[in-house]
C-alpha cells in the first residue's frame, strides 16, 4: 500500500509541474524547487528516523508518516486546481505482468547471493525459476505494451531517442543512489559502530550539496543547456563513487565519507533536476501523467533491480572474503572464535571489501583480501 500511494503522489507532483509551468526557465525554476524540497524532506528523514529509532522506537519510523500523509490529503484539494478529467482504461494485465515480471527477477537477484559459508546459489531451483519467471512475464509485459490501447508504458512516448535516453539515464542514478544509501548505512554501523542517529547526521553533507547543485541548475540550464550540465553531473557522480569505493574499517568520516558524499550529491542534483527537464521537455499535457510516472518509475526500478544485482556481487564477495581470512587466520593457528575480536576484525575488513566490489571497485583497491 505504500509503494502504490507512492505511485501515485510522486509521478502527479511532477505532471503538475509540467502542466502549470511553461517550458523555459519558469518550468526550470519549479523543478529546482521540487527536488530542493525533496531533498529537505530527505535530510528530515535520514535525521529524524536516526532521532525516532535511538529515543522511540524503529516503528515510529514508520508511523510518523501517516499524520503527514492525513494532512497532505486535506490540503490538497483546497489548494491544488482540478486537472481536466479523460476518459480511458487501466491496462491490468501490463500492471500484473509487469509488477510480477520485476518482482521475480529482484528476488532471483537476491536469492542469488553467496551464503556466510561460502556456497554460491545461482544454479539453485528457486533462483533458476525466478529468473525464467521474470523473463517470459517481462516478455509478456512488452507484447502487451506493443498491444493496448492504455498501454502503461506508451510505445510512441519511447520513440523520442533523447526522451528514452533521460528515463534510462534516471534509472542509472537511481541505481548508484539507492546502492551508496544502503551500502554506505550498512558500513558505518557495522564496521565503525555508528548509531542510528549518528548515520543520519552523517548524510547531512550529502543532502547540502544536493541542494545546492539543485539550485545551480535552475540558473545554469538556461544559459548554457542541458548536455554539458549532464556531462558535469555524470563525472561528478562517478568520480565521487570511485572515490567512496576506497574506504576502509581504518578510515575515518572526514577522510573517507564527507568528501565523497559532497561530490556525489553534487552530481546527483546536476542530473536529477536536468534529467527531468529533458524527459518532459515537449511532452503534450494529455501524456503528462504518464511520461512523468515514467520518470519515477525508472527511478524505483533502476534502484531496487540494480540494489539487487550489487547486493548479491557485494555480499558474495564479504562472504568469500570472511570464509578466506578465517581459513588463512585458522591454519596460521589463530582460529576466528565467533564474537571475538579476530572474527569482528575478519567481518569488517570483508564488509569493506564487498563495499567497494559494490561501488564497481575494480580489482586491485586497497580493500582487497
């Protein structure tokens, strides 16, 4: 139920922009202003479920969304205007297949991932079925698209090239944002101990340079257009996830984390705001909606299939990784007692390991076993 209300308010906050707003720098402004705000309600987030989860309760992190949510409806049909009303269909079986077509292939992905004791299961039967039940659904899913007359992802919106290239380029950066988040969360509490709140606060940097790339594009895409600000964003992003690749449990925050987080925020917000530009740049008011759910559904997507597929290559290699030290540890006649000293310094030095394997580290870093 969340992830369908989140389907509908997102791709409807960006239709809105597109309809109210005439392209140009007044459409430039508002999508400047949309994603400073969703970047504040990030900050609140990351700070605020840190302050709920170490004074409350993990729980309130989840409860604490429906006063919000409660007040948000109420608001909105006083203060937003009615769109015009269309008559059409809802493609339920491009819904099924697809829904089910992507479910099937995250959980293959994940499923896939080598155990702690170092077998791999990628030839297991439910792995196996997973994937060949995603691939006929998603087959399935495009014969139906091609097909329907309300089609949930129109073919013809697709034929634009620049317009196809924006949504697979958000879903890009939906993958290397979603992966940092839980790859970067997963380490500082694990290898450095981090609380709740702590990692919330740590993303702070992250989230400031979000918001100020955001506000440089609103001023920058008018003057000089879209493709070298795409270009910026793109080398920024991969020069902070290199960057962020080498840490290590010896690391520090401020010499392994703040740096990185900057230049990757930064780059982040040079694409998301541009991105969303060039999708929805020409785009007639009666397929708003949809090219703007696209947007959005790119950005899930691109997030939870590409934080499958890394998840599985980095906890595949944290768990070669602590099987190899332990191994070596042990025939050096210091055995690895679980919850000692030995084994919490095998585990981290893995987790850093299988960190930068998931941040495209290639072979050779200094994180290697």
């Amino acid at each position: 139920m969340h992830g369908a209300g989140g389907a509908l308010v997102a791709p409807a906050a960006l239709a809105l922009i597109t309809t109210t707003f005439a392209e140009g720098p007044p459409r430039t402004r508002a999508f400047g202003v949309y994603a400073a705000m969703s970047i504040a309600g990030g900050a609140i987030g990351l700070t605020g479920g840190g302050l709920l989860t170490t004074y409350a309760s993990w729980r309130w992190v989840l409860f604490v969304n429906v006063p919000i949510g409660a007040a948000v409806a109420l608001a909105a049909p006083r203060v937003l205007a009615e769109s015009p009303r269309r008559r059409g269909r809802f493609d339920l079986p491009g819904a099924i297949t697809g829904t089910a077509g992507v479910t099937a292939l995250v959980y293959g992905l994940i499923s896939a991932a080598t155990s702690p004791d170092g077998v791999s299961h990628w030839g297991d039967a439910k792995v196996l079925a997973s994937l060949a039940a995603a691939v006929v659904l998603l087959a399935a899913f495009a014969v139906i698209e091609t097909r329907s007359r309300y089609a949930l992802l129109p073919i013809p919106l697709l034929r634009d090239r620049t317009r196809t290239g924006a949504y697979l380029s958000y879903a890009g950066v939906g993958i290397f944002v979603f992966s940092m988040f839980f790859f970067l969360t997963v380490f500082m509490q694990a290898a450095w101990g981090y609380s709740a709140l702590r990692t919330g606060l740590a993303y702070l940097p992250f989230t400031a340079a979000l918001f100020l790339g955001a506000g440089a594009v609103a001023q920058l895409v008018p003057k000089i257009g879209a493709r070298p600000i795409l270009i910026a964003g793109s080398a920024a992003s991969t020069g902070g996830l290199y960057w962020l690749s080498r840490i290590s449990e010896h690391d520090t925050y401020a010499s392994a984390v703040l740096g990185p987080t900057m230049v990757i925020g930064a780059g982040a917000a040079l694409l998301f705001v541009t991105l969303s530009l060039v999708a929805l740049n020409r785009v007639a008011e009666a397929d708003s909606g949809v090219a703007s759910s696209l947007l959005n559904t790119g950005q899930q997507l691109g997030g939870a299939i590409g934080l499958a597929l890394l998840g599985t290559v980095a906890w595949t290699v944290v768990a070669h990784s602590a099987h190899a030290q332990a191994a070596h540890a042990a025939q050096a006649g210091h055995p690895a007692h679980p919850g000692g000293p030995l084994a919490a310094a095998i585990y981290n030095h893995a987790l850093a390991t299988g960190f930068a394997r998931g941040s495209w580290s290639p072979p050779g870093s200094r994180c290697s076993p």
